[in-house]
C-alpha cells in the first residue's frame, strides 16, 4: 500500500512564501506521474502542479510563474515551491501519485492559509 505524507503547510501572509513536501513509502519511479491538487472550502478540487517521472511539469495557469513543483528521486519526496502567495491560494493541497489514468493514491493534506 503506497502512503503519501504531506507536510510543510501553515498561515503565511499574502505575499509570503510555503514549501511543501510529500514524502512517498516507495520509490517515485513506480508512479507515472506526482502531483500536488489543492480543496478550497466550497470548491471543487483541482490540479496545482504535476511533473512525470520523466521530468515533465505541468502548471494551473493561476499558479504559473508563482509555483514550482520538483522531485528528489534519491529522498522519494515531492515538493511544492510556492512564492507570492494570494488569499485564494488558501486551501487544503494533496498530493497526489498516479500509476495510470483512473489508479491514484492520495495524501491526506495539508493546510495553507493565506491571511494577513
């Protein structure tokens, strides 16, 4: 059973900076892809960020130019640079590990709160 450990978030002003971490029980190179998805109250959730096992990145464009996703293959961690952040980043953010299209497993979350 693959388990997902996310870590890192907290309250941050606007404007400030977060890192989060996903720790994964296995190897990253058993999954095609990782992702961070991210639960607003109210909202539906939705993709932040996903690089493959390939290196190959992928951007909500709210978060282009703010956000960067990378993996440390060597730690099985995934991590989520966010810079610049906004009240309506404020959610609760997922990481995500997909071995196929329909076969994913998810982290519990982690609260970012964006408020001054």
């Amino acid at each position: 059973q693959v388990q997902l450990v996310e870590s890192g978030g907290g309250l941050v002003q606007p404007g400030g900076s977060l890192k989060l971490s996903c720790a994964a029980s296995g190897s990253l190179f058993s999954f095609n892809a990782m992702g961070w998805y991210r639960q607003a109250p109210g909202k539906q959730r939705e993709l932040v960020a996903t690089i493959t096992s390939g290196g190959m990145t992928n951007y909500a464009n709210s978060v282009k130019g703010r956000f960067t996703i990378s993996r440390d293959n060597a730690k099985n961690t995934v991590y989520l640079q966010m810079y610049s952040l906004k009240p309506e980043d404020t959610a609760v953010y997922y990481c995500n590990a997909r071995i196929s299209v329909g076969w994913d497993y998810w982290g519990k979350g982690t609260l970012v709160t964006v408020s001054s």
